[in-house]
C-alpha cells in the first residue's frame, strides 16, 4: 500500500524547493528525506478540533462528538483515522489503524467500558491492532475471513522509504512488522444494530472499495462513520478487490442519508466533513465515470481523476481490460 496522495506531488514539492532555494542539488536532497506528504502536516483542520491524551507519542486523539474519539495516525502515510465510539454500557472501536503502536493500552485510557471491534473494511491500515481484543466483528465475505489470516506484504509497503513522517514507536521492530492474525467473534451483515447503552450503531454495508466495506450510522445523533467509502482525499478504487458497480451504488446509498446526518467521519487525513459532501461525492463518481473532469496517469497501471474537489485513483483503461 502506498500514500493517500500522489507519488508526483513529492517530484513536484522537491523541484519547486530547489528553485525557491536558489537551486542545488543538497535542497533536492534534503527534501527527499521529508515526504512531501509529511510537510503538509499538521492539517490546519485540527486547529479547530479538542485533543485529548495529548502526551500520546504515535496516535493524535481529539473528542470529536460527545463520546467520540478519533484516533489518527498521522506518522504513516495513511494518515488513517480509526474511531471509539462509547456507549453507557460499552463501546465500539471502528478500526484498529495500522497495529504499528499500542492501541489498546490507548483506548483503555478514554474509557473502561468493555470494547467490541469493529472495521469499516479490512484492508490492512484499519485492522493493525484487532489481534489485540477479545471481540471482533466481521462481515460475512471470504474477503474478511481471508485477511483475518494476516499478511506480511501489505504491511511492510507500509514503513517502506518516504511512508514514515517522525518517529516509529522505540518498541516497534520494523523486521517483523506484519499484519497479525485476528478471530472473527461474530458475522455481521447489511443492518446489523449494536445497542451501546443510550446509543446504537447500524451497518450501513457499502461494498465498491471492498466487498466488506461498511459504513456505521449513529442515526439518533446524526454520526455516519464512512470508513474508505469516503474521506476527504484521493479515494482509493483500484485494487482488484474494488467493484466500481457496487461502489457508485454504495455511495448513491449513503447520499441518501445526508438530509438527517450532522457529520460525516472518514477513515484518512481529516476526520469531520459536512454531509453535503456526500450528494456531491455521487456526481463526481458518476461523471468521472462518463470520462468527465482531469485525469492523469499515476505510474504505470493507475490515472487520477479530480472533478469538483473530489479525486479517485483509478486503474488506468489498459489496465482494467487486461483483468
Ligand atoms: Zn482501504
């Protein structure tokens, strides 16, 4: 796996570095080792957010909505968002990152309620850390049950060269670093209520990305939790496990929603969008699909395309009918 932004965009921050600089090949240098990516942090969209356990070394935590963390991880690339949500009975944790740090001993300090996870899909930068609790959901698809098996490949690409902004943790063995084994406790599908205590939860199931992508509606408090079906950066529809059919129907789903959410939560960069985002998240697909708006190629088997704020890595036309 690889950056939620362009590979591109590093050339490109490098070069115009070396010019303002008056040029020579030590500024090139010297940025090179920054990432690009890493240099637009922080996102000036926190200023804005409560931080809590701000003496956390890896993860930033802000209070999001009233009994609502999100837990980002803005030292990998990923930039993924994972999120506790508590109930008066017990909580659910929606993805457990990149399993690069301690989650656990992270959200046993926001609260001591017992702790269900569940992932907006299973992709490994939100399923890090499932090994490390007692309960775990998963939606019923041989796309969950066999990355549940864990994966070494996936994770690695994760801490290659230019994905790491600051510090690992100083435990952290990047040698052995892989996507561990988890039990799924109980099958989940389209529908499915979890009763926190003063506060339920309800699967949205919202295939295209994954076939096991979900998204989780906090109905009575306006919350829709959008995992990688949206977030707020180049939305990742390339993988042979993505179906763009199902993806546009998913989306088409969710915009449905948007007249009685208050917040919309992604799963990358930035945690808090509007939902009006979403009716127009519809006709951006919908008209990058019908060959509208810029597209540009990224690397070999992939092109960009940006309509309208919005941006989607797609696999380049050669490539799709090689499949
Ligand atoms: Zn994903």
């Amino acid at each position: 796996m690889s950056w939620r932004r362009s590979k591109l965009a590093l050339v490109v921050a490098c070069f115009s570095i070396a010019i303002a600089n008056g040029a020579g090949s030590r500024a090139v240098m010297a940025a090179a080792e920054i990432p690009a990516w890493c240099k637009a942090l922080p996102r000036p969209e926190y200023a804005a957010l409560q931080r809590v356990l701000p003496n956390e070394p890896w993860f930033e935590v802000y209070k999001v909505a009233p009994q609502v963390f999100a837990i980002y991880e803005p030292h990998q690339s990923e930039e993924t968002i994972s999120y506790l949500i508590v109930g008066t009975k017990q909580a659910v944790l929606f993805d457990t990152g990149m399993g690069i740090a301690d989650l656990r001993s992270v959200v046993r300090r926001l609260t001591s309620r017992p702790i269900v996870v569940l992932n907006s899909h299973t992709h490994d930068d939100h399923v890090g850390d499932n090994w490390q609790f007692d309960f775990v959901y998963g939606m019923d698809t041989d796309f969950t049950r066999s990355n549940a098996k864990g994966s070494r490949e996936d994770a690695q690409a994760e801490i290659a060269s230019g994905e790491i902004c600051g510090e690992l943790p100083k435990n952290f063995n990047p040698k052995s670093y892989a996507t561990k084994p988890w039990r799924i406790s109980r099958f989940v599908h389209d529908g499915f209520k979890i009763n926190l205590g003063g506060r339920t939860l309800e699967i949205v199931a919202t295939p295209g990305h994954t076939p096991d992508a979900i998204c989780l509606l906090d109905r009575a408090n306006g919350l829709l939790f959008t995992g990688d079906t949206y977030y707020p950066a180049p939305i990742w529809l390339f993988r042979p496990e993505t179906d763009l059919d199902a993806y546009v129907a998913s989306v088409q789903r969710i915009a449905a929603l948007a007249p009685d959410l208050k917040l919309v939560l992604g799963a990358h960069n930035i945690p808090v969008a509007q939902p009006s985002v979403l009716p127009r998240l519809v006709t951006a697909i919908e008209a990058v699909r019908a060959g509208k708006g810029e597209s540009k190629p990224e690397g070999a088997d992939k092109v960009i395309s940006s309509i309208d704020g919005f941006s989607f890595l797609l696999r380049a036309p050669s490539a799709s009918r090689l499949k």
